[in-house]
C-alpha cells in the first residue's frame, strides 16, 4: 500500500500542486509590480476562500456516494485530465509547441495590467480580479487532483497535506525572490504529472468497473511505466519526423 499506492499519489498530489502554484504566482507577482502588494494579496486571499468554501462544501458529499461509482467517475476525469497534461507536455518535448516560459507569461500578465491603469488607475480591483481568478483557477485543478488521487485509499490528508505544503513552498520562494520561478522545470513536471494522472486514471476506471487489476495496487506504477515509455516513444517519433520535414 505504502509504495505501490500512496507514494505515487502523493507524490502526484506534490508535483501537480507544485505546477499549478507556480503558475498562480507568476500572475500575482505580475499584479504585485504593477498595482502593489495590497490588491494582488487581496485578490489572492479571496481566492483562497472560496477553494476552501468548495473544498468544505463538497468533501462531506463524498461519502454519500457508492464507492464504485466514486471510483468510475474519479477514473474518467483523472485519465481526461492526465492525457491532456501529457499530450501538452509530449508536444512541447517534441518541439511542436513552444515551451511554456514563466517569464514571458509574466511579462505579459504586466503589460496587460499597465495598459489598463494608463485608462483606469484607480481601479485597483481589476489587478485584484486577475490575481483571485489566478488563484481560483489553478486551485480548482489542484483540489481536484487532490480529491482524486486520495479519495477510496485514506489518503486524503496526506494528499492535501503534501499539496498545501508545495503551494507554501512557491509562495515563500515568490515572495522572496520577487520574480517569476522562471527556472521551475514545468514541461518536465507536467510530463511526470501527466503520466502519473493517467496511470491512476486507468487504475480507478477499471476498479469502478470491477475489473480485477493484476497484482493489485502493483498494477498502478505498472500504468505510469506503460504511459512513460509510449510518450516517449511519440516524442522521439515525432523529433525524428520533424527534423526529416525541416530541410
């Protein structure tokens, strides 16, 4: 259980949480340069409140629901959720798409605040607003990524715990560096993340179906290897056919 079952969840729940607050800080640093501190906090706490709200509202509601069904559906949306991380992640290794860069995004997220205080500088609610749905947005993910790889194993606390403790992690750094974490590895965390998220998206599928996974909880690192060595597999395909094009 310990390290077929929780140690990749928790490490999911860890490397997913890592991702997503990186990515809400940026925006808030960005707000934080252009208008100040207060709204990009502001804006930031508000945000917090209203996951905290959803978290306390829906969490108790799992229990009502059959395990099998809780486990199909969690199942689904987890493999949705990872092939779309991976497929991101396999199409920016292959060179396709363009890596995401924090410090593009953060330049972008300032110019776009400072066109709007040239026409409207008092209006410090919209950097407020940018910051609360950066929060909001990222940490809906990160909830439900949560949920997901804890709920049906008693892993919901260490999930959340690990989750809450990467997003620390980014604010403390983003708070004393006062720039974007431009040097975070994204792709590769994403990759990771997205194998991991598929793998456990086939496990729960077949656990809500009934289907009787080999070995068990050793079915789930049997997954992310499978999903690894394919997606690389692609990418490198997808390499070898691009550089056979450029001429």
């Amino acid at each position: 259980m310990i390290w077929t079952s929780a140690a990749p969840a928790i490490a999911t729940a860890f490397l997913s949480s890592l991702v997503e607050a990186v990515e809400a800080m940026t925006i808030v640093l960005a707000v934080a340069s252009v208008r100040g501190w207060r709204p990009a906090v502001m804006g930031a706490l508000a945000g917090l409140a209203v996951l905290v709200v959803l978290v306390l509202t829906l969490g108790p509601l799992l229990d009502q629901i059959p395990l099998h069904l809780l486990q199909l559906v969690i199942g689904v949306l987890l493999l949705l959720f990872g092939m779309r991380w991976l497929r991101k992640a396999m199409l920016r290794a292959a060179g396709v798409v363009p890596l995401h860069d924090e410090a593009i995004a953060f330049a972008t997220e300032t110019k776009e605040l400072r066109d709007q205080a040239r026409h409207e500088a008092r209006l410090n609610w919209l950097a407020g607003l940018a910051s609360f749905k950066a929060v909001v947005l990222e940490g809906l993910e990160v909830v439900f990524i949560v949920i997901a790889v804890g709920t049906g194993r008693g892993l919901l606390g260490a999930a959340s715990l690990v989750a809450l403790a990467a997003c620390l992690v980014v604010v403390v750094i983003g708070f004393l560096v006062h720039r974007p974490l431009a040097q975070v590895p994204e792709n590769t965390l994403k990759f990771a993340v997205g194998v991991m998220l598929s793998a456990f998206g086939v496990f729960w599928t077949g656990e809500g179906l009934g289907v009787p996974w080999p070995g068990g909880d050793f079915a789930i690192p049997a997954f992310g290897a499978l999903f690894l060595m394919v997606a690389l597999s692609a990418v490198t395909f997808t390499r070898r056919l691009r550089a056979q094009a450029s001429p």
